[in-house]
C-alpha cells in the first residue's frame, strides 16, 4: 500500500512553497560540499531537491518507496533519474555519490529506521563525502510556528505524528545525527541554516 498516493497530487502545492527556502539552501550547500559530484536523495518525495541538483548540470538520483511519489518526480524533473527502493537498502553501489540528501524524512520514521536510513547513507557517499539532513529541531520560542508543525504532522496520521513525537522528545535532528554516530554542524555553503522559526535546521555531517 502506498501511503502517500493520496497526497501525492497535492504535495507539491500544499507543502512546496514552505520548503523552497530550505531545498535552496539544500543545493546550495551540496555545491559547496560535493562539487559537480553526483548526488543521491533518500526518500526523494516528489523530486524537488534531485530535480534542482539536475538541473545545474549534475548527476542526481532520487530513491523512495512511494510509487506516487515518484510519478509526480519523474513527470516534473526528467534530468534526475528516480528509482522505487527502501531508503534502508538502496542497492546502489557503495562510496559511488560525493554526497547525500536526506530531507524531512527522519522525524517520520521510527527511530530503528532513521538510523538505518543514515547508516546507508554513509555507505553510500565516499570517503570525506558529505551528508546533509533538513529536518526539525527543537527551540524556544516561535511557539505559533511550532503549534502549526505539530498540527500538520498530527493530520499526516497517528503512526506519523507518534514517530515526530519520539523523535522531537530525543531533541530533533541534532541528537539524533549524533546517536547515529555522526558528528553533526551546521551545513557550509549554505546562506541559512535555520527556517521556519528556527524549528527547521539543515546540517551537514561529514563521513
């Protein structure tokens, strides 16, 4: 069954204008750590952070398990190639990408995956490559901006909204890149590194 069939048409709509900031930024510090080496996005969605590596000339894969998903990312970005995999096991060729996306995809998953999720990514990009996650933190104040997350996450579903409590109750994105063994800073190359209040952080962790 696909979760996100029913989502899929709208995603980039509803939810694509909030994230162009950071899919930007996300570009932006991919130049600055991977050059013109090819990337790879886990759990690509519809195929907008792949889709824009494409479009500067280079190579870009995107990998996620929602068929629906990857309809809307092939039919908008042809210059990246979208493959049906689990972002746990891609089978792709290990040390083979200069760098690696995951992008507000570990706040969804249990934690047993995310984990899993990043100790494929450090597979898969090369030795000095670089890993960079857009995901939730968690801060003090912009409450509003916090109350609204919390909101979209909760009408995504109850196993959805039970794993971004899980992961927002461990600290967000910081603690968890360093339970997964990798020591996590702000991305370089990038002009922002914090959005949506301060609720949204992209980090870089270097392999």
């Amino acid at each position: 069954m696909d979760e996100y069939a029913r989502i899929a048409p709208l995603y980039d709509t509803v939810v694509g204008p909030f994230l162009r900031p950071v899919h930007a930024a996300l570009v932006e510090a991919l130049r600055a750590v991977a050059g013109d080496g090819p990337v790879v996005d886990l759990c690509c969605g519809t195929g907008v952070v792949a889709g824009m590596v494409a479009r500067t000339g280079r190579e870009a894969i995107g990998v996620d398990l929602s068929p629906a998903m990857l309809d809307r990312a092939r039919a908008r970005h042809g210059g990246a190639r979208f493959l049906l995999g689990d972002a746990t096991a891609t089978g792709l060729a290990g040390g083979a990408f200069a760098g690696c996306v995951i992008s507000f995809a570990l706040h969804e998953k249990p934690p047993e995956t995310g984990l899993a999720m990043l100790a494929e990514a450090r597979r898969l990009v090369v030795p000095g490559g670089a890993i960079l996650v857009a995901d939730y933190r968690v801060v003090r104040g912009a409450w509003l901006t916090g109350l609204a997350i919390t909101l979209v996450e909760r009408l995504a579903g109850r196993a959805h909204h039970d794993c971004f409590s899980r992961y927002m109750a461990g600290g967000g994105s910081g603690p968890f890149l360093r339970r997964a063994g990798l020591a996590a800073g702000p991305a370089p190359g990038a002009l922002r590194t914090r959005f949506m209040g301060g609720w949204v952080g992209l980090y870089q962790a270097v392999v």
